[in-house]
C-alpha cells in the first residue's frame, strides 16, 4: 500500500491509497487489532465520563491521565 502524507496548518494527515497489484491482508481483524480497538472504545467512552464527572465537580482533583486508567481498569473488568 502507498501512504501519501499531506502537511496542513494543523496537522499531518495520512491517506493511504491502495498499490494496483497488492493485496490486502487475509483473515481481517488481527488480535492486537481488535484490542487496539476495544481501547479506544473504552477511552472515547470514559472521554464522556469524565466531562461529565468534571462538569459536576466529582474528578476529586484527579488529572485525565489518572482517571483515564482508573475508568479504563473499571470498564475492562465490567467486559467492556
């Protein structure tokens, strides 16, 4: 596959455009992938948990960083 790299004002976007001749890979979704996945699933979802709990003054002061791996650690137990 060929990746074309684009410079903008704010940032780098990357475009990949399939390569004439090459294939994708077989069999989809590898492991790390859908780990990677469920992740960032669990991230966007504690992204909304934590502007809520900041809005109503229930962070306890703690930083996005820690409450990111505390509602991670939370909704990993849960099967989510």
């Amino acid at each position: 596959m060929r990746i074309i790299f684009s410079f903008l004002a704010l940032g780098v976007v990357c475009l990949a455009v399939p390569t004439p001749g090459v294939a994708a890979p077989a069999g989809g979704t590898s492991a790390a992938g859908a780990a990677h996945a469920a992740f960032v699933a669990r991230e966007r979802a504690c992204g909304k948990l934590w502007r809520a709990d900041k809005a109503a003054g229930r962070t306890a002061g703690q930083s996005w960083p820690k409450y990111l791996s505390a509602c991670n650690a939370r909704l990993k137990a849960k099967g989510g």
